[in-house]
C-alpha cells in the first residue's frame, strides 16, 4: 500500500517472485470510469474506490477460501479502505511502502503508460492515513533501491 508512485506494482511483485506467491495488480480492477477519471487527473473520492476495493477484498477472499497467498498491490489510502480489504480476510498484512513527496514526485515524473499522473501525487497524499499501530502493517522506508526493499521483505517473516 501506498500513494501512487510509491513502488507498490515494481516492490508487489518482486516480493511475490521472492515468496512464491502470485501477484495482482490492484489497478486492473479499477472500473473503467475510474481510470478514465485518473487519466483527465482527477482525483477519486471513496464513492468512486467503493467497487474497485469490493473487488479486491474478494479476490482476497478468493484467495484466503482456496488456502493460498496472493500479494496484490493497492493504494489503500485510508484506514476505512484497509478496512473493507479486511472484511473478510482479517489477517491481512499491510505492506506500506512511504517515502517523500519529493522522491515519488521524481519517480513519477520519469515513469510511463500509468494511468496516475503526477498532477494527481498532492490529491493522494492528502488522502493517506498511515497505518496506525494496531494495524500491524509493516513500514517500509523507500529511499533505497528495490533490491534492498525486497532483501528487507524476504527477511520478515509472515504472521
């Protein structure tokens, strides 16, 4: 989890490769009215995120009912989002990757073909509501090289 730009597709299935784990990529359940609205840069509000986080909470649930991990990457900006991902799978661990605004900032402006436009980066911050400690995410300091992150990750072990 994250805001956009924070390396959640890149990290998600990296880690996924390092553990055995299929990844999926939370932007490809968006509906395409939401992906029409990010890609004009406007922001989502949560009536717009409600179907797209149903849809993941049921592929978690998908997941957890066959007895199987899967690491999906996913902004879960606020903590009623991480919620409705724990309906149904309540033992789900939260990775979120933070980092400036200025080190996402430059990372977005030198990526390509992703929907999310850096004009959108202040809209997601303001959104974010980090983890609170209950919730038992794992942080992750980005300002390192994705190897390092990975290195990190593989060390942790699961609950």
């Amino acid at each position: 989890m994250g805001v956009a730009g924070a390396g959640k597709s890149l990290i998600g299935a990296s880690f996924a490769a390092v553990v055995g784990l299929e990844f999926v990529e939370g932007d490809d359940f968006h509906p395409a009215k939401n992906i029409e609205l990010m890609s004009r840069g406007v922001a989502l509000t949560d009536d717009d995120r409600a179907e797209w986080l149903r849809a993941l909470a049921l592929r978690l649930r998908t997941a957890d009912e066959a007895g199987v991990g899967v690491v999906i990457a996913c902004s879960a900006l606020k903590r009623a989002y991480r919620d409705v991902l724990r309906t149904d799978t309540p033992d789900v661990q939260f990775i979120y990757l933070r980092g400036s605004r200025e080190l996402i900032a430059q990372r977005m402006d030198n990526r390509s073909g992703h929907c999310m436009p850096a004009s959108l980066l202040d809209s997601q911050f303001a959104a974010l509501e980090e983890p609170a400690p209950e919730e038992n995410a794992w942080v992750i300091d980005i300002n390192r090289s994705p190897a390092q992150i990975i290195a990190e990750l593989g060390s942790r072990s699961f609950r």
